[in-house]
C-alpha cells in the first residue's frame, strides 16, 4: 500500500476512539492497583513477618529507583517500537513483579518484585499516555486524559479500601499480594486488548504518526528557573503524599486506634477527592489563570495537615480532606503549567526530567520517613515515635510555598518583560 493511499483512509470513528482508551485504561487500572497495594499491607508486614517500617519503605521506595533509569530510555523503546508492542511488554513486566513480590515472605525476593514490577510500570504510563496522545490529538484530548486518569484512579481507590471490600483476605499478609497479582493482568489483557484494537485500525484508518515524549540530555541546560521552580514543586508535593500513604493505615490504626477498614477509608479519600477534584481544579484555572497563586495555596494546606495529625484531637477527616485538596491541584495546575514556561519542541524532555527528579524524591523519601519511624521507635506502644516523620512532612510543605513564591515572582517577572516588548 503506498503512502498517498495512506492517507485517503478515514480517521477513526468517535466510537472506536472511546472504545481504545476504555480498553487501554484496564491496563492502567492495574497498574494503579499493584503501586498501592503496599500501603494497607504495612500493619500485617509488620505483624506477621516482622517487618520494620524501613522495610516497608524500601518496598515502595524500590519502584522509585528504576524508574530513574527507565524515564530517560522508555520513550525511546516506545518510538522504536511502536505503542502496542511497548505496552504489552512493559504489561507483562508489572504482571511478573507483582507474581514475584508474592512468592515468598523473605525481604529480598518481595524487594526484587517491587523493582521488577518498578522497570514496567512507570514505562507502562508513557506507553499509555501516548497511545491517547494518539487517538485523541485535536479531538477531546483533555477530556480523554481525564477519563484515562478517573478509570486509573479507580484502581489506587479499590487497594486502598480493599481491607473494607476484601476484609477477608487481610488475616494473612499472603492474600493481599494474590488479589495484587490477580489485578496484575489487567495490564496484560489491556495491553492485548489495545494490540487487537490497533490493528485493526491500522488495516481501517489513518492514525498518522505520533512524536513521543523521550529526554536529550543537552536541553536540561536550556529551561529557565520557572520550570526548575515546578519541578522542585512536583517533588515536594509527591514526596508529601506518596511516601505518608505508605505508612498511613499503619500510623492511623496505631497512632489513632483507628480499624483497619477506618484506615483504609481514610487513605481512600485521597483518591476520591483527586478523581472529583482535578477536573474541577482544572476548568478553575482555565478560566481564572493564577497557577502559582493556586500552588501557594495547595502548599500551604499541606504545611499543618501532618501537625494536626500528630497534635490534635480533630477527626482525622479534617486533615486527610485538606490533604485531598492539595492532592487534586498536582495535575490539574502543576502538569500543564510546564507547557507555559516551555517551547513545545522540548516539552518531551521537559516531562520526561521532571518524572526522573519526582521518582528520586520518591525514593529517598519513602526511605526516610521508615528510617525515621524505625529510629523513633513508632509503634502501637508508642505512637509519638511517628512524630518525627510528620514533621518531615510538613517541612515538605514549606519547601512547597517557598517554590510556589518563588514561580509566582518568576511569573510576574515574565509577564513585565512580555508587557515591555509589546509597547517597544
């Protein structure tokens, strides 16, 4: 078939659309699952297996640690490759990590799964972030990441809760990390489900080609303060909240004599609240603008939410809703706030550093808060050992108003110069 009959073939139809990115939305869906499913495990790990929370934290820090790596080649891989190819591969990774983390309560094969599930997942992400990108360029684009993101969320939200809707399960640490591998498919039978989309599309319709997104290294010398300054906000927001839900369930039942299914729910806010709140937090900010004035104001609800925690007999509702707040201004203000500090040739690169920078924040902050809790001694006989690690937390918090002042005087700066050019 030669080029110019290429291109006399249709576009796919709206309906063909929605129907690849519900099907690649099951493997993110998975994917979200198995990322989160360490958190309502940690009280068991440490129960039944003796785990410390330095343990538990490398479990999670461990997905972080790869990913390093991966961001810089995965766009890459997926550019040789193609979308379907590199989704079913990076699918079946997750899939074998997680099979490996359950084999076996030793530290080091569990360790070992995490890191494997880690190589696939974040790739994972790319892979289906541009396969949308491709579908839906100049066609509900928006909208489609936002579904792409609820249908994903979904699955953080069912591991998170899961000790209310599979109580069952959580008498021993074993069945937790089965029901992760049984989640684990979704990325396998979404993948191969897009694979058999794709092709079929590629026989029916013009999909044209797609650039995706992959780092070249020389251009991290080019971007201006304003992008370092969102940066530095991406880590201290996802350093905030990720490494605190991994030990969350386990300080709420000790620290809060809360029950795990309490726990659980509470943790499961955060989820509910991004899944409502981004779009919202989004059509805001399209309309009224004022990014790093809402950056500011996400950071400074951050900042007390851990002390109230640790200081105060407030119902813990009140910090985890404030909390959720600041959680569903991350995509909805700080992502595509990069598009305007940065010229469209070089937002691949851009995105790609930023995520490289968020998972060594990741990292070494998961590792941190559990050596701080094991330091301190945190523990049901001693809840106040917890402390140590809140403070951590909130200090994040200020690091974020310092950044999200910082932009916004960048910000201001940016738009003088722009108002001088245009009366020169």
């Amino acid at each position: 078939m030669t080029e110019a009959s290429l291109d006399t073939r249709p576009q796919p139809t709206r309906l063909f659309r929605w129907m690849v990115l519900t099907v690649i939305s099951f493997a993110a869906f998975g994917n979200y699952y198995v990322f989160d499913c360490i958190g309502p495990l940690a009280n068991l790990l440490s129960k039944q297996l003796g785990f410390s929370d330095a343990n538990i934290g490398l479990l999670q820090a461990i997905y972080s640690f790869p990913n390093v790596v991966m961001v810089l080649i995965g766009g890459v891989i997926i550019d040789r490759i193609g979308t379907k190819k590199s989704t079913l591969i990076f699918g079946v990774i997750c899939f074998v990590g997680a099979s490996v983390t359950a084999l076996t309560p030793t530290l080091p094969v569990m360790a070992t799964g995490r890191l494997i599930y880690g190589l696939g997942a974040e790739s994972l992400t790319v892979a289906v972030t541009t396969a949308i990108a491709r579908w839906f360029r100049g066609k509900e684009l928006s909208f489609g990441f936002g579904i792409n993101l609820t249908l994903s969320r979904f699955g953080s939200l069912a591991a998170q809760v899961s000790p209310t809707w599979a109580a069952w399960a959580y008498t021993s640490w074993t069945w937790p990390l089965y029901m992760a591998v049984a989640f684990a498919t979704f990325c396998v039978i979404g993948a191969l489900g897009y694979w058999l989309l794709e092709s079929l599309a590629e026989r029916r319709y013009n999909l044209g080609t797609i650039k995706t997104d992959k780092v070249v290294l020389k251009d991290i010398f080019k971007f201006d303060r304003s992008y370092w300054y969102i940066v530095a906000l991406c880590v201290t927001f996802y350093s905030g909240i990720f490494p605190f839900q991994t030990f969350a369930q386990k300080y709420f039942v000790e620290a809060h004599h809360a029950s795990p299914k309490e726990a659980s729910m509470l943790v499961g806010m955060l989820t509910i609240f991004a899944m409502v709140g981004t779009p919202l937090f989004g059509l805001l900010v399209d309309r009224i603008g004022r990014r790093s004035l809402l950056m500011m104001f996400g950071s400074m609800l951050l900042i007390p939410v851990y002390l109230i925690m640790a200081y105060s007999d407030l119902p813990l509702g009140v910090p985890m809703a404030m909390m959720g707040i600041a959680f569903s201004l991350i995509p909805a203000v700080m992502w595509p706030s990069v598009a305007y500090v940065v010229d469209e040739s070089r937002l691949g690169t851009a995105y790609g550093l930023m995520t490289m920078v968020q998972n060594i924040g990741l990292f070494g902050f998961n590792l941190l808060i559990g050596w701080a809790n094991d330091t301190w001694h945190a523990s049901a006989t001693n809840p106040g050992g917890y402390t140590a690690g809140m403070w951590m937390f909130s200090c994040l918090g200020l690091l974020g108003l310092l950044f999200a002042s910082l932009l916004r005087r960048s910000d201001r700066a940016r738009a003088r110069e722009l108002a001088m050019a245009a009366t020169a």
